[in-house]
C-alpha cells in the first residue's frame, strides 16, 4: 500500500481552480517528480503536502492517517524551496540545528546529528560560516541537511536546483539522489526540467492545469517504442 497517499486534492484561489481533484500514490523510499509548465500548480501542490497552504477537498493520508488536520510542524514532513531560505543570522550549523532544537532535542544529539550531515554534504569546514559567505550551492545543501535534520517522513523539493547555474545543478542533482536513496527518504521533487526529471526519479508525473495528466517511469514516458 502506498505510504503517501493524496486523494482528490482540490484548491482553488478565488475562482480558478489551481488543483483538481489530484490523485497520487506514492511508495515508502520513492522519488516521484512532478513536471509541467509554471504555473500548472506544482508549487501549490507540494505546499498544500507541507500544509503551508489550506486545500479547499481531499485527503492526504501519510502512513494511514489523514494529516490535513494537522500543523504543518505535526506533519513531519520537510521541504527545501528554490530560494534557500537560511536564517542569514545563524551559522551553517546553527541553521542544521534549528529545528532539532524547537523540538527539543539535547545538546548533544543536536551536534552528533548536524555534524553527521555536514559530512554528508561535504561541508564539515563550513559549519560555522553564516549563509551569505557560502555559494548558491553549498546553501543548498545546507537547506537540504536542515531539512533532514528533523528526520521527515517525507521530503518535498520545489525546484531546489533552478537558481544554480548548470554545472552546480547536475553535481547536486547527482548529491541528492544519492542522499535520498541513503536515507530511503519518500521524496516530492518538483521541476519544469524534463532532463532533470528523467534523471533523478523512480517516476515521473506530467502536470497540466492542475491536474496530474500522466504519470510512469522515465523508461515509459520517454522511450519510443
Ligand atoms: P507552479 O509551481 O507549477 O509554477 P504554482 O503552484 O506556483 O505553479 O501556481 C499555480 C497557479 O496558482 C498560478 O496561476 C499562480 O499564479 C496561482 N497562485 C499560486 N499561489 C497563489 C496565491 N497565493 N494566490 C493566488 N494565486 C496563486
Ligand atoms: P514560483 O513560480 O517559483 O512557483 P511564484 O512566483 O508563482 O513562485 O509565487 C511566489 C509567491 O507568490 C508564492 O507564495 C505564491 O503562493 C504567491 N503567488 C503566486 N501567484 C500569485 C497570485 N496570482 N496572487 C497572489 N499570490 C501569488
């Protein structure tokens, strides 16, 4: 049975329909990317995931339990934006740290975990460097090692890589599916790069006009017969 499950999802903002009725099922340690054009909804369905954004129907169920009651830091799901989104006043391992500690978690947990991830991401000598003094890229991964920090069930990426220039994309595209298949992390990652998409995903869904039009792995989707 599916781990995340999004049933007849709806949103509308005033009277455009921005997401209708999506359905999605999505399997505990996979990585499903949504591909479409801006403004086809993507953004707004991955926030409506994070509850950041109220749907106006639907359910979305996380391991068995419908979570649309829930606040978004209940949710235990995390998410990294296009823009990196780091607390300019705090280190690099202060802004790992951060929501460890809102949690409550010790001291000492907290340094074992930030310092595990800045290993993971290769950026042990950065740990406390403040945001502006990293580059686009290593921000990101830092943005990504915040987000694991809390350990989410699910992990949502919107367009994490399109501020990047082209060089830093393919490495850290190639970075985070390695982390994600690590950690088996139940990923969203959001793009309009059909390159992208076909690369790093177990599967692909192609979103039109808020609707998920369809869906397969990249083999399926992309070689012609
Ligand atoms: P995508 O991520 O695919 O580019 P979005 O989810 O950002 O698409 O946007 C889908 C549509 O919803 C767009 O037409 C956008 O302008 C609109 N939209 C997004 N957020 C809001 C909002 N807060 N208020 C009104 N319209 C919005
Ligand atoms: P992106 O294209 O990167 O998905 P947008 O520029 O569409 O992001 O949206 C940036 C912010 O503005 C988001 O918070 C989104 O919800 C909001 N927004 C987008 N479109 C509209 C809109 N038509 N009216 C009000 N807010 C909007």
């Amino acid at each position: 049975s599916a781990y995340l499950e999004l049933q007849g999802i709806r949103k509308q903002f005033g009277n455009t329909n921005v997401l209708n009725h999506v359905d999605l099922q999505i399997h505990e340690g996979e990585l499903v990317t949504l591909l479409g054009p801006s403004g086809c909804g993507k953004s707004t369905l991955l926030r409506c995931i994070a509850g950041l954004t109220d749907i106006d129907g639907g359910k979305i169920i996380l391991e068995q339990k419908d979570i649309v009651n829930l606040a978004p830091r209940n949710r235990e799901i995390g998410m990294v934006f296009q823009s990196y989104a780091l607390f300019p006043n705090l280190t690099v391992s202060e802004n790992i740290q951060y929501g460890m500690k809102m949690r409550g978690a010790s001291k000492g947990e907290r340094r074992n975990r930030s310092e595990e991830l800045l290993a993971l991401i290769d950026l042990e000598d950065k740990r406390d460097a403040y945001p502006r003094h990293l580059s686009g890229g290593q921000q990101q991964r830092v943005a990504l090692a915040r987000s694991l920090a809390v350990q989410p069930k699910v992990l949502l990426l919107d367009e994490p890589l399109s501020a990047l220039d082209a060089k830093i994309r393919k490495n850290l595209r190639t970075e985070i599916r390695d982390i994600q298949r690590k950690f088996n992390m139940t990923t969203i990652f959001v793009t309009h790069d059909q390159e992208e998409a076909l690369i790093i995903s177990d599967r692909v869904c192609l979103m039109n006009k808020g609707s998920i039009v369809q869906q397969g792995t990249p083999e399926e989707l992309y070689t012609t017969p």
